[in-house]
C-alpha cells in the first residue's frame, strides 16, 4: 500500500472504540471554544458578511449557522461557521497544521446535522480528521508560505467527511484526492480578513470532496505521494512520507499531545513572548514610561512566518505583528479582543512605542532550534530600562488554558451573543456530546 491508500483504508475502517479516551477529551475542549470564538466572531465585521453572502446564496436547508438563523446547505454552511471561528485568532491552537477546531468542527456539525448522527459519530470523525491532517502536517514540513491550516486542514476534512458519511476505502482515497486539488491558503493574507476565510474554505472543500467521492467521482488514487503530487508540491526538504503512516492507529497525535486553547486573540507565535514579557511586568511592577529599548532575539529572521507584519495600520494586522503585542502588553498590561480593534490601532501610542522595541536574529543558534510549544527554547526578551537596570526573559512554553479556564472562555465569548442559560446548556451538550444521540443538539441553543 502507498500512504494515500494506507490512509483511506485507516478512515474507512477504525471506529469509535479504537480511539484512546484521552484524544475524546482534548477534542471536546477544543470544540466548545471553538463555538465561543465562532458567536464572538460573529459580531465582527467579517462575521456580518459572510453570514450576508451565506444568507444571500441561500439553499438547501441542511445545516445550521452559529449565531444566526440561517439553515443552508452543508458546505457552505461549515464554510461560514469555519471563517467565522477563525474571525479573532482566537481558536485553538495544535496539530492539523495549526488550527484544528475551526476546520474540523464545522465540518463534523454540519454533516452530522445533515445526515442525522450521533454525538458518538461526530467525535469520532472529528479525531480520524485531526490524526490524517496532523499526520500531513507533522511530516511535509513546507518551505514555502502555504497556510498550514489552510492547506492540511482542506485533507483533514475530507478525511472527517469521509468518515461520517460512510465512505468507503476507496471512495475515501478519492476524496482525499479531491481535496488536495483545493487545498490552498497563501499567508500574504494573515492580517486581513481573508485569513480567516482560510479554514472555512478548507471545511467547504473537505465536505465538497467527500460529497463527490461518494458519487463516484475521481480523482489520482495516490495524491499524496504521487508525483507531481500534494507532498510534492507542499512538502519541504524534510518531507518524510513514509513517517505520515507509521503507527497509524497505534500512536494517536490528538491523545498524545492534545490541543492547546489560547489565552490571547492574536497568532499564538506572540505567546511565548507574551508569556515571559507579562511575567516579567508583574514581577518587576514595569511601567511603559520607564522602558528605554526592548530587544527580543531570537532563530527566526525578524517578520517572516506567520508574524509577518512590521507596521500596523489596523487592528487585524497587529495580531500578526510581535513589536504591536510586546507594545500593547507593556503600555496597557494586557492583551484582549480590544488591542486589536481599529480604533486602538488608531491612537497611534502602541506604534509610537513599537520604535523601541527591535527584533533580531541570533545566528548562533540558528542550526539548534530547540522547539517548545508555541516557540523556541533560544529566543529571549531583553528589557534595558531608562535607569540603567537590565532584565533578561529567557521563554519557555507559552500558556495556555486548562480546561476549567477554556469553560470560563468561552462564557465570556458566547456571553457577547447569548445569555446564560444558553451559554450553560451549550457547555453541558458539548460535556456529554458522546452520549448525544443527535450531535446537532450542541447547537440548539446558538442558532436560531
């Protein structure tokens, strides 16, 4: 067998009670925020207008948008609801290239809702979809500026269609073949709306090839590692295809390792920045107006990757900015959904602020690498103050939420839209979703 057909057989064949308990509980963790950032998303500007144009397109009345009243049909319902929860850079973080609740969730819902399955259905596609697209991504390694999200997460839907549908193993095979052909996302666009617009278009894909597939529909049967191919054309110098299959249904990536639920609504490469700058200010009771220069060093060459942007002209563009998130910590002690709006990008003290801060590359290390959870063991943040004292912040991993602290998230998220007896029936469906007879039942209290 080749890795495509290796895959396929894998999706069509493993059920629910293979799967570790473990990966059941990190997946609903990371869906019930992703529900958060989807009606948080929701009240945005972008929000507002893909539920205009899903509104507008109308059809078949199969699937539900959060936060709203529109039913239409599955894809692009599960396109409006990915773009949606990826609206703040506020979803969660972790295998499927980067972002998995918010390519993956909207997918299982709105083919569960359509095809009327179960909760048991829903979390087992969900995890088959987060193992075939980290898989993908843990092992292509690109070198090119793909959107990881975008371009693993278009697989790991397809392969989470596939499931609940009940694809067979060949069907599967050309629905991953079907996906690979749309899998796209260019990270020019990180820092507009468009980003966002990334994982909920790799949902809609991964639903459309399935939907094809079933129909008999083909595509090459060895996608992957055929020439010419998806590894071909998005894997890196370290692109390993035999690892993408090895252990598959033994070493499961969503049990051991699980997910990771930010605390902060921009990129989660600011994190580990975050993490140690905010540290330090509380130790040191910092103010702003004290700081001479901040220096932040590290492997990477300063503005390339996902924080590519050096200037901030609006609120979306300082997500993916490292000088605006260490300017917006050091002046308002905090970093929330407000840092990035427009109107505190325009009052022009962050960027004033951002003249003192400088990143550099540190050469010497840039062959180790060591990599941590969101970051790397080598980077640190040097703090030189106006009366001569010196800090150092040597990062280690960035935080991230416990569960207790992703329920009391998303409170705050889902709160933006819906009272509480909805919020709270939301966090009890989604705590029970395997005993769910219908998974469509997590999203009756926000729809509608």
């Amino acid at each position: 067998m080749g890795t495509t057909e290796r895959l396929a057989d894998w999706i069509a064949g493993v059920k629910f009670g293979d799967i570790p308990t473990e990966a059941f509980g990190h997946a609903k963790k990371s869906i019930l925020d992703y529900i958060g950032t989807t009606i948080q998303g929701s009240t945005t500007d972008l929000g507002r207008m893909i539920v205009d144009l899903t509104r507008e397109q109308g059809g078949n009345p199969q699937a539900r948008v959060i936060a709203s009243d529109i039913r239409t049909n599955t894809a692009s319902a599960a396109q409006a609801n990915g773009t949606m929860g990826h609206a703040a850079d506020f979803d969660d973080l972790g295998g499927v290239g980067g972002h998995p609740a918010t390519v993956l969730t909207p997918t299982v819902m709105a083919v569960a809702e359509e095809l009327k399955l179960s909760g048991q259905d829903a979390l087992t596609a969900w995890t088959v979809g987060y193992e075939v697209g980290t898989r993908l991504s843990s092992n292509l390694h690109p070198d090119r500026d793909w959107h990881p999200t975008a371009i693993f997460g278009a697989m790991g839907a397809a392969a989470a269609a596939s499931k609940l549908m009940g694809l067979n193993a060949w069907q599967s095979r050309m629905a991953l073949g079907i996906a690979g052909s749309q899998a796209s996302g260019l990270r020019r666009n990180f820092g507009t709306m468009t980003k966002p617009f990334h994982p909920g278009h790799a949902a809609r894909s991964g639903i459309i090839a399935a939907k094809l597939a079933s129909r008999g529909y083909t595509a090459d049967p060895d996608i992957i590692e055929g020439r010419q191919g998806y590894a071909d054309n998005f894997g890196g110098p370290k692109c390993n295809i035999p690892a993408i299959t090895k252990f598959l249904g033994s070493l499961w990536y969503l049990a051991e390792e699980g997910t990771r639920i930010k605390p902060w609504p921009c990129c989660g490469g600011n994190h580990q920045t975050l993490t140690g700058f905010f540290g330090l200010l509380e130790r040191e009771k910092i103010s702003a107006d004290e700081v001479e220069w901040i220096e932040h060093s590290g492997p990477n060459i300063p503005c390339t990757g996902a924080l590519l942007r050096d200037e901030v002209h609006e609120g979306l563009e300082g997500k993916f900015c490292l000088r605006y998130n260490i300017a917006a910590a050091a002046i308002d002690r905090k970093v929330d959904l407000d840092t990035f709006s427009d109107a505190r990008a325009g009052r022009g003290d962050l960027q004033a602020f951002m003249e003192r801060v400088r990143l550099v590359r540190n050469s010497d290390v840039v062959m180790r690498r060591s990599h941590i959870a969101d970051g790397n063991t080598d980077a640190k943040l040097t703090v030189q103050m106006k009366d001569g004292r010196l800090h150092e912040v040597e990062f280690g991993p960035a935080m991230h939420l416990s569960l207790d602290a992703t329920v009391e998230k998303f409170r705050g998220t889902a709160g933006l839209v819906f009272d509480a007896e909805h919020v709270g029936r939301t966090i009890d469906a989604v705590g029970r979703l395997e005993a769910l007879p219908a998974a469509a039942a997590v999203l009756d209290a926000v729809t509608g």
